[in-house]
C-alpha cells in the first residue's frame, strides 16, 4: 500500500475524484491510497479516452 497525501486543494469540486494534475501525481507515483484528514481511502485508477489519468475517491470499510 502506498499512500499519496492529498488536500483540499487536489480534490474536484464534487469531492468525488482527484483533479488532474493530482490523478497524474497519483499515476506516476504509483499510489494506491490517499490519505485526506487523517482518513486512509483506497482509490480506483482509471484512464480516460485521451490517456488522461482519473482517480476516484472510495472509502475503505472494515
């Protein structure tokens, strides 16, 4: 597991997924996990048409 940092200022306005020069950071990084607030979440790497990278934001259950 490899936990990427994040802000406010790296989530989109809906809060549901990383803004691209962070889902980049993310990519490239090989992170699987974000830690946001104290919070560890598992994220899901996805790629859109263009290759951009898309992280979304989940919450990891117990």
């Amino acid at each position: 597991m490899k936990i990427m940092q994040i802000s406010w200022a790296d989530i989109c306005a809906y809060g549901d997924w990383l803004k691209p020069e962070s889902a980049l950071k993310f990519a490239l990084g090989g992170y699987t996990h974000v830690e946001f607030q104290g919070e560890v979440s598992k994220c899901e790497l996805s790629y859109a048409d263009d290759g951009t990278p898309l992280v979304g934001l989940g919450k990891e259950s117990n």
